[in-house]
C-alpha cells in the first residue's frame, strides 16, 4: 500500500494517480488525550489495518493526486535519524572537497567510527516543500536518500530480525548547510527534512538493498546510486541504531546519501525518484 497525508489532516490510500480518504479507518487513534504518545499512532496501526483501510478505500471517492496537497508522510515522528557517510564513493568525495570536510577531522571518518546522528523533527516538510534555504550565506546542499519508517516498537534488534520492525519507506532528503559544526545542528533547519510522496508499506519492498535512486537539480542528474552499495545496509542501520536507542512506529531513519551532493539556490527544482516508492519535485526557495 502506498499511505500519504494530504489536505487538512487527511490519511489517503494512492493507487495509481488517484488518491482515496481513509481516513475513517484511523477515526478511534485520531482523538488523542494529553500527554500524546511519543510514537506515531497511524505508523504504529498500519500493520494490522490493511484489510480496513482497503475496505473504507473501496467506499471512497478517488480524487485525482494533482488535485491534493501531499503532507510529510509520518505526521509524528519520535525522532529522526540519520546515518552519514554510508556510501563508499560519497566517503570519498567527502575526503577529496574541502567544501565538504571543512578540515573537520570528524567528517571524514566511516560511520562505523562516528556512528548516527539525530535530526530536529521541526526541520520536517512535505513532497511539495519548498526547502527554504535558511543560510544563504553558506553552500546548501541536497542529500537524496531512501528513508526508512520503523512499524513497531524494538530495541537491540538483530540483522535477522530487523526488516520485521519496518512499516515502510518512503524518499527523503538531507538538506545540509555545509560547514565546520555539528552535523545535527547544520542539517536540522526548518524545511531541511523532506519526506514523500508517501510510504510505501514494507510489504511492497521486501528487499530494500534493491532500489536505485536518482537526483536531478534542474533537469541534470547529480546523484545516481543503488542501494546495494550501502556501507551499512537497512538492517545492520536498523540493528545499529537500537543498540543504542529504542526505536518506536514513526521513527524516521534517512540510510545515507551517495556520491555528488552539490549545491542548491533559491529558485532550482529538485526532483528524487527511488524504485518502488516513486518521486518528489521540491522547489529550493
Ligand atoms: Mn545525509
């Protein structure tokens, strides 16, 4: 299934360009009492709901998808995480460009050395963005990355049982003010967190090491990767990860972006496509 958030508050099912209300589905998780839980109820749901929200998605109206505002996916992430250097090749090109490295030792280890990083949830936008560049001072870079959405919650999971924890995946993009500080402070400005268009349930991605993904800016290619070359593949992100922090439904993990991030201007388009979940078009501003 692909699950999206659209309009004022809506949960649709998309199938093919046309996207139906299932929002009475959720009805029962959607009226919250405070102190609201720190997951994401919807995330938390979609495992067991399929057949309802089939059943609901067969009463709806289909609206067509360029007729609807697309919102960030996962409406309450716990938090983000964020692996760094997790391609071999953008390892490299990090070492190569002292645009990139700014003589900081630290950004030029293997993420086995300098393990994950956390960004803001307040640096979250939709497909429709548009990335607003927050420090027009500095280089602003695009990080076109496959994002992976934690289902259930886990802590110290193995590789084998890993995948069992997603609920799906959906594209992401780790914009970046380049720099010589602190990796979470320079990519959590607001609308530097794109997540869309939506999550595609794991079920239709029983293989994430599969998928290539593609970046233009403009129309011109700057990033074209496979995930099979991941340093540290899904699981071993998803094993990693909760060796240190238990992870719950809607938590957010960007995997890593490939080799030639480059820079972006207020008025460029940037359009990410990954096998099996689809493609963004993001406005810088
Ligand atoms: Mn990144």
């Amino acid at each position: 299934m692909k699950i999206c958030r659209y309009g004022e508050g809506l949960i649709g099912l998309v199938d093919e360009s046309a996207v139906r209300d299932v929002t009475p589905a959720f009805d029962d998780l959607l009226k919250g009492q405070y102190p609201f839980p720190r997951h994401d109820v919807v995330v938390a749901a979609l495992a067991e709901r399929g057949d309802l929200i089939r059943e609901v998605a067969a009463r709806a109206v289909p609206v067509p998808l360029d007729q609807v505002t697309l919102n960030v996916p996962v409406a309450n992430p716990g938090k983000i995480v964020a692996a760094p250097v997790n391609y071999r090749r953008h390892l490299q090109e990090v070492r190569d460009q002292i645009e990139l490295n700014h003589g900081n030792e630290a950004h030029m280890r293997e993420i086995r050395e300098i393990g994950l990083f956390l960004k803001a949830t307040s640096s979250l936008t939709g497909p429709d963005g548009p990335v607003v560049i927050g420090r027009p001072d500095r280089r602003n870079d695009h990080e076109i990355e496959l994002v992976v959405v934690i289902g259930r919650t886990c802590k110290n999971v193995s590789e084998a049982d890993a995948l069992a924890q997603v609920a799906g995946y959906t594209i992401g993009l780790d914009m970046t003010v380049r720099g010589p500080e602190d990796r979470s402070f320079r990519k959590s400005l607001d609308s530097y967190s794109v997540l869309g268009p939506w999550l595609v349930t794991a079920d239709e991605i029983p293989d994430p090491s599969s998928l290539s993904l593609e970046l233009t800016v403009n129309g011109e290619t700057r990033q074209k990767a496979h995930t099979q070359d991941l340093v540290m593949s899904v699981p071993e992100l998803i094993a990693y990860a909760s060796s240190f922090y238990t992870l719950y439904p809607g938590d957010v993990l960007f995997t890593g972006t490939p080799e030639g991030v480059s820079e972006v201007k207020a008025g460029d388009l940037m359009r990410a496509r990954i096998d099996a979940i689809g493609e963004i078009s993001v406005r810088v501003a």
